[in-house]
C-alpha cells in the first residue's frame, strides 16, 4: 500500500496496535455483545465461560482489527479523516499521528482475518455449526464496511443495515450460542435490539464529521451526514429515529416476549432525549451526546445481566 497510506512511518507498534482498536468502542461493543449473549441464557453447557472467551476474542479481532483497520484505511484514503476535526471520531487518527502506516494496518488486517477464521472454525466444530452462518455474516458485514466497491458506510442507510446491524445482531447471537447452544426468543430480541441501538449511537457519532465525509473522495454519504446535507434537517434526527424504533421494538418484546425489555425502553426514552439535546455545528456538544449514546449502550447491557442476577434466568 502506497500513496497517502504511507506518508508517516512511526515506531510505535504496540501504541499504535492499541489506539487502532479504538479501546473505548471495542469495550463497549464488543464488550456489551458478550454480555447480553450471557444475561439471555437460561442454562449453561459445560465450559460455557471458555467459549465465551472464544467469541470475546473473536470479537476484539473483528472490531478492533479487521473493521477499525480497514476503516482508518479506506477513511484516510478517501480524506475524510485527513480533514476531521473529531476527537473520538473520524478513526483512530493513527496514520495521521504517524504511528502506523498502511502496510502494517493492511498486515494487522490480515493477522486478525486469520485469527478470526481460526477460531470461527474451531468453536463451530467445538459448540454448534450455527455459529459458521453467524460469524460469516459478521466477517462480511465488517469487511465491506469499508472496502470498495461497496464500501457500504458511504452509502446511506447501506452501512447501517448491511453493516453495523447484522455484525452486531450476529455477535450477540454467537456469544449466547456460546453459553446455552440453542436460539431463543430472548436472545433474538436481545440480539435485535443491540444491533438497533448500537446503529443509533453510530449515527450520532458521525455527526462531528458530516463536513469531512460529504468532502471526501468518494463522498462519505453517511445517513446523517445526507439527512442533513440534502433533507436539510438536523443529523440528530437520524440517531432519534432508530432509538424510537427500539423503543418500539422494546414495548412489543416487553409484551410478546419477556418483561425484561422495558429495560430498553426506558433507555431508549433517555436516547431520545440526549440525542435531541444535539446542538448542530457544535463540536464540543456533539461529541457529549456521542459519549452519551454510547454509554447507553454500555448501561443497557449491564442492566440485563443485573436483572439476571437479581431477578433470575429466563
């Protein structure tokens, strides 16, 4: 990989392996779909907490490897994030700090592919084949995220519901696979509303970068970033939107399932509110309601292991 890729040549490996993961997405993502995988069982097959451990490190390999290696990538090369003025968005601002080039992010890339497959394979094999379908369509999902042609994150709408939805959905399927090895209601809707969520504090991330995605080449036509560039209504809007559709989803499970969904509800009723607060063109407010969101992420899967605990098992 040439070109503006390799401009900045650092030494710092291990600084720059640390900040591509984006460690504060990757525990909160990652890290909330392995714990509603365990807070929707209701039995635990022997060895569940190792097959856990499995899908967690499958995860930080997915998300903080392959998808934030590819992104910083495909993200630099187009200039978005050559021009952002984002503290937490706009990548990990590794190239830009000169930590790692792009032939060690597109080396980091392939490892953490390896490493993915491997293990995919393995837990298949190990707990149920379910889980190949599972983390093909997650692998598949992240990859062309960002990788052209279809790089579908520069598309609306394309990189929220070929993207974000069905890799998040299918981790939370893996992760309660791992724990009990059979599907249910519960673990669906708990892998249903994640993917929601998770694409709601997505779209509000990417708000502190709507000038430097509708500049870049291509142009990074994000679902904010077209709402409010040609609708000509607040990017905010967007992020509103699909926390109201997990609300929605989230009283009809709370009926049709489990009660336990009145969890996301309420949650979701506080998204709305953050996500309204947004104050447009302001830097510094919108970057508070992108840690706000994604905190809702963080509370609303600890809330369901709590209700585990206390209330039991499904």
């Amino acid at each position: 990989m040439t070109g503006a890729w390799s401009q900045k040549r650092g030494p710092s490996l291990p600084g720059g392996l640390v900040r591509l993961a984006r460690p504060l997405q990757l525990a909160i993502w990652t890290g909330s779909t392995v714990v509603l995988g365990l807070s929707a069982a209701f039995r635990f097959r022997p060895d569940w907490f190792l097959a856990l451990v499995v899908v967690a490190v499958g995860g930080v390999a997915l998300q903080g490897y392959i998808t934030h290696g590819l992104n910083d990538l495909y993200d630099w090369q187009s200039g978005t994030d050559q021009t952002t003025p984002g503290r937490i968005s706009g990548g990990s601002h590794v190239i830009r700090d000169g930590l790692l080039d792009g032939r060690r992010i597109g080396v980091t890339v392939a490892v953490a592919s390896a490493a993915y497959v491997g293990l995919l394979l393995w837990i298949g094999v190990w707990r149920t084949e379910v889980l190949w379908p599972l983390g093909i369509i997650a692998l598949g999902a992240s990859i062309f995220y960002s990788l052209p042609p279809l790089r579908f994150c520069y598309r609306p709408l394309a990189g929220e519901w070929l993207g974000i939805f069905p890799a998040m959905t299918a981790g939370v399927l893996a992760a309660g696979l791992a724990v009990q090895q059979v599907l249910t209601p519960v673990l669906w809707v708990t892998a249903v509303l994640q993917g929601i969520i998770c694409v709601a504090s997505v779209m509000q991330h990417h708000l502190v970068d709507i000038d430097s995605d509708w500049g870049a080449h291509p142009p990074k036509r994000t679902s904010p970033a077209y709402w409010q560039r040609r609708v000509g209504r607040p990017g905010s809007e967007v992020a509103m939107f699909y926390l109201a559709l997990a609300f929605v989803v989230s009283l009809a499970a709370a009926v049709l399932v489990a009660p336990r969904f009145l969890w996301s509800a309420a949650l979701c009723v506080v998204g709305v509110f953050l996500a309204s607060r947004t104050q447009q063109g302001d830097q510094e407010n919108e970057t508070r309601s992108d840690y706000g969101l994604k905190f809702l992420g963080a509370v609303n899967a600890l809330g369901y292991v709590a209700i585990a605990v206390l209330v039991g098992w499904h």
